[in-house]
C-alpha cells in the first residue's frame, strides 16, 4: 500500500523542486522566468495529482488541458532559461522570448510526445546563442557536445530490429567496454 501511495504522491510532490528554482530567479530579478516556472509547477503538480484517484477533486480543467499545460511550460521553461542564458537587449530579448511562446505553443499542439517539443526550442535556443556569443569556444563547444548527444538519442530507433530474438542480450561490462578481452 505504501508503495501505491508513492507512486501516486511522487510525481505530485516532486514538482516542488521548482520552488528553489523561482525562489532564485524572482532574487535575481528574473520575473518573466519565475513567472514561467511557477506555472509550470502549478501544471506539472496538479497534471499528476489527477492521474491518481485519491488526488482526482483537484483536476479543475480537463484531463488532456492539464496534460498540454504540463508540457507547454516546460518546454517554455526550457526556453526561457536559454534566452535568459543569451542576455540580449531589448527589443530582442523580448522578440524571441515571444517567437518561442508561440512556437512552442502550435508545436505542443500539433504533437506532444514527438521530438520537436524540446528538441525545437532547444535546438533554435543553441543557435541564437552560439551566434550571440560570436562562437566562443568554451560556450559552444559545449552545446556542441549536448546537441551531439542529444540528436544521437533522437535519430536512434527506439528497438535494434536487426537484433534477432535469440538468447539474451550480451552483457555490458567493464572488461568489454576496455577491450581487455
């Protein structure tokens, strides 16, 4: 019992873990972005409290609203951060801040399990900062080495069709990624 409980209440309380996050970006004057990341919080919690039936009196809008708003925000937290990270002046900061809000926005509704939900505002976020920081090794080398990793997530298929059925998988251990063996 107190296992189904956790899985209930886990998601839910962990959501908190965004109070730190606005608590530090309202004190560092980031009003925008602790706007953007309590109402992510907001969704993500009670998104989560109504996939349980105990915590189901707190669902006020529909099931699939409350799913779109959970995503959107986090995706917009994403990006807000990025454009935060970037440090343009106005009227620029403002334009692509509102470019991604509406982005993201269409993106979440045409899909919201496909690729381009992050992978979009991230990606874009990469390139306006690479070009804003005028290609600065240390900055852009290291998206480089996260965007790499990332499209190799994104490009691999989701199951090894080529893999054959047979026995168990081979196991992964020290010896063989050495190639002591």
């Amino acid at each position: 019992m107190g296992s189904l409980v956790a899985k209930l209440l886990l998601p839910t309380l962990s959501s908190l873990v965004f109070l730190p996050t606005i608590s530090i970006a309202a004190k560092r004057r980031f009003h925008m972005e602790a706007m953007v990341y309590f109402f992510t919080m907001f969704f993500v919690a009670i998104y989560h409290a109504c996939d349980g039936p105990g915590l189901s009196v707190l669902c006020f809008m529909r099931y699939d609203i409350l799913e779109y708003f959970s995503i959107y925000g986090t995706a917009l937290s994403i990006w807000v951060s990025l454009m935060a990270l970037a440090e343009f002046d106005e009227p620029k900061r403002s334009t692509f801040v509102m470019f991604g809000v509406l982005t993201i926005a269409v993106r979440i509704y045409h899909d919201r399990w496909g690729y381009g939900v992050y992978s979009g505002p991230i990606g874009t976020a990469v390139l306006v900062i690479t070009v804003k920081w005028e290609w600065d090794y240390t900055y852009v080398h290291s998206f480089y080495h996260c965007a790499l990793a990332m499209s190799f997530v994104l490009l691999l298929p989701k199951v090894n069709k080529k893999a054959g059925n047979g026995g168990n998988p081979a196991k992964l251990d020290c010896s063989t990624l050495c190639c002591c063996v």
